[in-house]
C-alpha cells in the first residue's frame, strides 16, 4: 500500500479520488467503489500497489491482441479491483473477490519478464490485464517505466474507464491496449456494467492519436448487445477512427450473475460479416469459427497469418506486406511462429 497518485484533499479528512470517472468522494476509512483504493487518515491511499493476485505467461493472442507481435508470449499480472460490476464478468473472483495476493515490486516483475527463460519463449514484456488493471495505476505507472529500461513492452487490457490526465500520464509508457468496448449503448452500460460509455469512447481515441496500438474487443451477448444496428454504430464509429483498428467479437458464455445462454455462433458471424463491410480486421474469440481468426489480407483475402488456438501457425508476409499482392498489413512487431 502507498499514497495514490490521482486525488484531492476535500477538508475534514475527506478525499476525492481523480482516477476515474467516479471520482469517489471517500472519508477516513472508506473505499472506492472499486476497492483498490481508500481513504487512510485523510489520505488517498492506493491499497493494492505492488500486491498480485494472477500471474501467468500467456500467448499474446490471448489478451486478445492479433496484430501486435502475432506469436509471441508476454508476463500477465493481475489485482484484485474493478470499477465496474459487470454482470457477466469472465473474472469475478479477482475483480470483485478477495483471492490471495503476492508481493511484487515494480522492479521485481520487470526483471520476471526480462529473465532469460522469459525471453527464451519469446516474452516481449508485461501485461496488466485479468481485473481491471488501470484501477491499480500507479503500479502500472512505475512498472511500465522499469519495463522500458529493460527494452521490452507494456500492454494494457482495460475497461478504458479512466479520466483524461491519468490516462495521459500512463500512455508514453504504453505500447498496447486492448479495450473493452462493452456496448455501444449508455444503456447497457448503466444497466450491465454499472458505468458510461462515453469515457471508454474517449480512452479509445485518445490511445489511438497517442500513437499506441489499440485493438477493440466487445463480448456479444445475446438479446442485450447484438442488435444489427448497434453493431453497425460501432463499427461505424470505430472505422471513423481508423479502418485499420482490430476489432474482436467475443463469444460470451454464462457467469458471475448473468445466465443467459451463450451467444449463437451464427450471431458471431454475422457481426463480423457487418463489419468487414468497414474495418479491415475483425476477429471471433472465446469459440472457434474457421478462418475468423487469421488475418486476411484486406485488399486480395489471402490468409497473410495463419492461427491455431493462441499461437501463430505459419505466415505470408513479406516484411508487413501480403506475400499474394504487396498490400500493407497493419502490424507491429515481428511474426513469431509456434513450435
């Protein structure tokens, strides 16, 4: 636990948390709505600093990022804490439970994910990501800079629900993110998520003109979030953007407080047929459809990457070329294919 970075003193030992949208207005003693950070004797108190609850070598395909050094590994950790309450949430117990925690420096995880075994199976970097991980900041702040000094990257796996000054004090630091795009209704968003939209819309395209490599996913969930128009505003909004964004449909499958049955594959499948019509890259997660999740070439259709599960199979490129007709394919990094 230390002083958090991003609040302000409200007299009488009550503080206001500037992290977020919530802006939590907290007395001593109390806890932000997503309980990674608390008022300690007046003090904005960041409770989970250097405290893991998940750690993992991962594909980077799972997080899921396609198009940012396709094939390699990369360190994933994890705390406890959201700022939202999905209902549907993939990783309840770590976003809105108590698990375990570990002790890890910034220093620490750098030198994880630096370590020679690491690189030996190809670990770029380290990704925060499993709850949400911008509620844990300043980690994320300070670890990223021991990151760089060490050559390697930081990726980012958010819900996006960030305010504008922390976010631009985080993304020099940032090579990647993939954000949650839950929606594209307030709607759902107050109702499903317990949030707004219009913030995460704001961390999309300030990541974007920031210069980091931004993906998008957005879990499908049947009757609440598939309507053919909404669809069609996303992508619109999205391709308003850049065409060239990857944009995952993810298949959604009952958990945490949502029972409703999983998303119908052809649902899936229409949605990115929807918007291929705009976006050059559209991608289907959490089921296996084939061919949706190799990457095309969006000028002549070859497969340019070719996967199988989470790793890279074989490729046709040549630099960042489609091998079939020259056309540029928006990709960073190097391929790296599975063994």
């Amino acid at each position: 636990m230390q002083e958090a970075r991003w609040w302000e003193p409200l007299g009488d030992g009550t503080v206001r948390c500037c992290l977020c949208p919530w802006f939590c207005t907290l007395k001593p003693g109390a806890n932000g709505h997503c309980r990674a950070r608390g008022n300690r004797d007046g003090r904005l108190m960041a409770l989970t600093y250097g405290r893991c609850s998940a750690q993992a070598l991962d594909p980077i395909e799972k997080k899921p990022l396609y198009h940012f050094y396709p094939g390699a590994t990369i360190l994933s950790l994890g705390s406890n804490g959201c700022n939202f309450g999905c209902s549907f949430c993939q990783n309840w117990e770590i976003s809105q439970g108590e698990t375990p925690m570990i002790e890890l420096a910034p220093a620490e995880a750098a030198d994880l994910a630096a370590d020679e075994r690491a690189r030996r199976a190809g670990c770029i970097g380290i990704a925060y990501t499993y709850s949400e991980p911008l509620v844990w900041a300043e980690y994320v702040l300070d670890t990223a800079k021991e990151v760089r000094a060490r050559g390697q990257v930081n990726v980012v796996v958010t819900n996006g629900y960030i305010n504008p000054e922390p976010l631009a004090e985080l993304l020099p630091y940032i090579d990647a993110l993939n954000i949650d795009v839950k929606a594209f209704s307030e709607r759902y968003y107050r109702e499903v998520c317990g949030g707004r939209l219009e913030p995460v819309k704001e961390t999309v395209r300030a990541a974007h003109a920031a210069g980091c490599h931004v993906e998008v996913t957005t879990l499908i969930v049947p009757g609440l979030n598939d309507a053919a128009k909404e669809i069609d505003d996303l992508v619109d909004w999205l391709a308003a953007i850049s065409p060239d964004i990857p944009l995952h449909f993810s298949r959604y499958y009952p958990n945490y407080r949502l029972a409703l049955p999983p998303t119908p594959v052809p649902t899936l499948i229409r949605a990115r047929e929807q918007a291929l019509a705009k976006l050059r890259y559209v991608y289907i997660g959490n089921v296996y459809v084939a061919g949706a999740g190799d990457t095309h070439c969006p000028t002549c259709g070859a497969v340019v990457i070719r996967r199988a599960g989470m790793g890279v199979a074989g490729h046709s490129l040549r630099g960042y070329a489609c091998a079939r007709c020259g056309s540029e394919i928006a990709l960073v990094g190097e391929v790296i294919e599975s063994h």
